[in-house]
C-alpha cells in the first residue's frame, strides 16, 4: 500500500540556536489551521489560526525538530491526489514564514489512506511519528533526493498494544500536540508528551506549556 507520503525539508536553527535532539509532532487541521468537515481541499481554504506560526517559531528557536503528522483520507477517497497535497503545504509553509519568520517545517507526513485501508500510518496508529523519528534524527541527515517521496511502512513498525504502560520517548522533550483522540493515540504510542488543544484554537492553547520543558503533557488512556 502505498503511504505516507513525506516531504523532507530540514533546515537550520535560527541563528544561535542548537537542537535539543526533540522533535515536536503537529497535528494540522485544527492544530495550525482551521478544520473543516469537508476537508482542506485546495490553498485557498487553509485558514491559519492565530498565534500558531508565532508558536511553531518559539519551538525552533528551542532546537525542536518540527514535524507535521496528518491525516488525509480525501486522497485515496479519490478527491484529490497527492500533488493537490504538495500545493496546500506549500502555501502551508509560506504563510507560516510570512508571520515568523522561524515557523518552518522540518518535515511534513501524511497518511493518505481510509479507515478500512488498515495502514500503520492512520492516527491513531504512530507509524508517521516512528518514521519521522527515525528520519529526522538520522545523521548525518539524508536528504531526499526530490524533496518529497511516497513511503511504504507497510508492516514494518510493529501493531501497538494499546493495554500496556506508555512506553519511554525517544528524546524525552518529544512531544505531540493534537485536537483529537487520535492524535493522542499516535502520540502515547510513541511515549510524546501529549498537548491537546481545542480544534477551534489550536496550539495557541498550549504556546505557554509547550515551551516548558518540566510540562509533562496531559494524561492520557487509549483504553479508558
Ligand atoms: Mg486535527
Ligand atoms: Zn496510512
């Protein structure tokens, strides 16, 4: 099956400014954007909410890794296809840089795939957040060869146990911020601290707790 599909644009840290090995996982719609039930279909839908590229900004010039991990169904619904995608994050990515100028994006992946397609990217499902984690902390970072590339994870991250105890991060600081359950979901499985925020706000919600490193992040129970 193919998917995700990635697009790899690391860049440097502002200047003075040294990774701190983290990688902070965004959600999109509802997270940076405004939702909508119909879906983002096209660049001149994407409403940037406030405050969200003023919050991305603060999280790079902390030396986070910044990763957006999405779910687009339209895509293998048959709506619009992934060069459709590519043309939403790039105006995505511009208007971001337009209100700071440090809101950039060190990766982009999306999960193209239904609920019935049984994929390991889906949120809740974390196969987007494992392959962003092994990508962006590679090094030397390999970059790809165009920027963007279709994935096939397929079987290779393994089913989650939904029943045992959070796992331990792979960089503590890691974190995931969401609007959903899913988005929890994919984050615990991962061991991220969890941030979740009203869809209708989005990460402005948390642009205080996220730039504290002692906040552990929401509880949060996939089997509660
Ligand atoms: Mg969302
Ligand atoms: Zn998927």
């Amino acid at each position: 099956m193919r998917g995700p599909i990635v697009e790899f644009t690391p860049a440097n840290f502002p200047k003075g400014v040294a990774e701190n090995g983290a990688i902070a996982f965004l959600d999109r719609d509802g997270v940076l954007n405004l939702g909508k039930s119909t879906y983002i279909n096209s660049p001149e839908e994407l409403e940037i909410l406030p405050e969200a590229p003023e919050a991305v900004g603060d999280l790079r010039r902390l030396g986070f890794r910044t990763c957006i991990v999405t779910n687009q169904s339209p895509i293998m619904r048959g709506l619009w296809d992934e060069n459709q995608l590519f043309v939403i994050h790039e105006r995505l990515r511009q208007l971001f840089l337009e209100y700071d100028k440090d809101a950039h994006f060190d990766m982009i992946i999306t999960c193209p795939h239904r609920n019935r397609d049984n994929c390991s990217c889906r949120k809740p499902n974390p196969g987007m957040l494992q392959l962003g984690s092994e990508l962006l902390r590679k090094k030397p970072m390999e970059v790809f060869d165009s920027k963007q590339k279709i994935i096939e994870i397929g079987s290779k991250f393994n089913a989650v146990n939904w029943w045992k105890e959070k796992i331990s991060p792979v960089n503590e600081l890691d974190m995931m911020i969401g609007d959903r359950n899913s988005d929890m979901g994919a984050g615990w499985a991962v061991g991220a601290r969890l941030f979740r925020v009203p869809q209708s706000i989005g990460i402005k919600h948390v642009r205080k707790r996220i730039i504290d490193n002692n906040d552990k992040g929401d509880y949060f129970s996939p089997v509660r």
